[in-house]
C-alpha cells in the first residue's frame, strides 16, 4: 500500500479551513453560552467562555414575558407555507420554460433572469401599495405572497427540467397521459433533486428575510421571532442574555433543517450542475 504524502499545499489548505471553520462556529458558540448566562456575567470582563452559574432564566423570561412560542410559530409557518408554494410554482414554471415551447418562450425567461439581479428594495413601494390594495398588510400572508414568484426557484427547476429526456415525455402522452399526470408521474422523479435543493433553498431564504419581515409585518402578535428578538433590544439598557436565549431559539431550528437535510441540498447543486 502506498503512504498517502501530504505537500505543502494540503497543509496550508487544512490550516485555512481549520481557522475557517472556528470563526464561523464561534459566533453560535458564543450565542448558546451566553443564553445561559445571567444579564451580569455577559458583560463581566474579561469574558466567561463558559458559563459559571448556568440558568435558564433567560429562556423563562423569553416565553412568559414574551411571546417567543408564537413568534417561532410564525416564523415556521411562513417558511413552511412560502417553501410550499414556491417549490410548486417553480418547479411547473421551470418545466414549461424547458420543455415546452411557444411564442415569447425567450422573452419570458430573460424577464425572469432580469428580475434576479433586482434587489427587493426597488420593487418595495410598488409591492407594498398591492399589498395595502389587497387588504392583507400585517399578515402573514403578507410575506408570504410576494416570496413565491422567486425568479431564482423558477431558474434552476428550468436548468434541472432541461436533463428530462423529451423521450420520456412524447411516451407518456403516446400513453394517454395529461401535461398534469406527465410532469408529476415523469418528470418530477427525474427533478427530485432540485425540487429537495430548492426547498432547502428556500426554508433558508425565508426564514432569513428580515427585511421583508419587518416592512410588512407590524402587530407584536405577528412578528417573527428575528424581529421579536430585535423588539427586545432597549433604547437605554440591553438584556444581553434574553437577546442571546432569543437567538439561539431563531438560530437552532435553522441550523437543525440544513444539518438534517445537507445531503440533499449538496446532491441538489452538484447534479444541477451537470446537464447529460
């Protein structure tokens, strides 16, 4: 058997990605410690890299004093709801810019690469005035809608359905098949793995979104938990272990869907990279 030699080269890689993986890990470190420190031993200096006297005040205060549970609860609902949608949506409007073809085919595709590149704070005051029209604001449909026609989920259900071989397609209609049956009996298999990365995608990108969080969303009752924690920041004082305690609670479920489902999400970008 041949000694495996390690060069230069994979020692300073490995050195990186060590010194990486501790600044990216840190900051949760530092967030789940300090949920369970008193309000004086976070700002004691120099500072408890564990805690002395762990509580868990922090997170009694947070759900008595506060309505953290029903904060999760919308935050998991409107990402569960928008993955929901926008997986259904993108993966039907992928497969029709794919495989089907009719007049303004090119057009309509290149309107929705145009609209990746715009960021959400062009298109805020047009959205928020249909959304004050439909008489939805301070809902949470009010995130939810406006999240589902993502140009970027419609993009690469369309680079994934291109690998469905039109064979397929032409069999299954041969055989009495509608385009409803078609796609979820043929095609769907054949896109399972981006329609796994785009939920994965997805859960991610909304649960993150504070900015349209906080633009639609203005009743205490409503809130998601990203902007019931930032409620919790005074304008004199800051409670820095109940700030902590909240973001350990919006940060765990988050982390807890990727390390679950990571497997996926790579399977989902590697083979979308490759079209055969």
């Amino acid at each position: 058997m041949k000694k495996k030699t390690f060069n230069l080269f994979d020692i300073a890689s490995s050195i990186i990605l060590l010194i990486l993986t501790v600044l990216f890990v840190f900051p949760f470190y530092w967030i789940m410690t300090g949920a369970f420190k008193a309000q004086p031993d976070t700002i004691v200096i120099p500072p408890q890299w564990w805690p002395s006297n762990p509580t868990i005040e922090n997170f009694t205060s947070l759900i008595v004093q506060n309505p953290a549970l029903k904060w999760l609860w919308n935050s998991v609902f409107i990402s569960l709801a928008t993955m929901f949608l926008v997986c259904l949506t993108s993966s039907l409007a992928g497969y029709v810019l794919a495989k089907k073809r009719f007049y303004g085919q090119g057009l309509l595709f290149t309107i929705f690469i145009c609209a990746m590149a715009l960021p959400k704070q062009v298109v805020l005051v047009p959205l928020v005035r249909i959304i004050n029209f439909m008489g939805i604001h301070d809902t949470l449909a009010a995130v939810i809608l406006p999240l589902v026609g993502w140009p970027f989920g419609v993009f690469l259900m369309k680079q994934f359905s291109e690998n469905i071989p039109t064979e397929l397609l032409e069999s299954a209609k041969i055989d009495g098949c509608g385009e409803i049956r078609t796609f979820f009996n043929v095609a769907f298999p054949i896109v399972k793995p981006g329609f796994a990365a785009l939920a994965i995608f997805t859960f991610i990108n909304t649960w993150n979104d504070y900015f349209m969080q906080l633009v639609m969303l203005t009743s205490r009752e409503n809130l998601t938990v990203s902007l019931g924690v930032a409620t919790m920041q005074a304008e004199m004082a800051t409670n820095y272990g109940l700030i902590m305690a909240g973001a350990a609670l919006a940060a765990v479920p988050i982390v807890t869907v990727f390390l679950a489902f990571q497997k996926s999400f790579t399977q989902g970008i590697t083979m979308g990279a490759v079209k055969g």
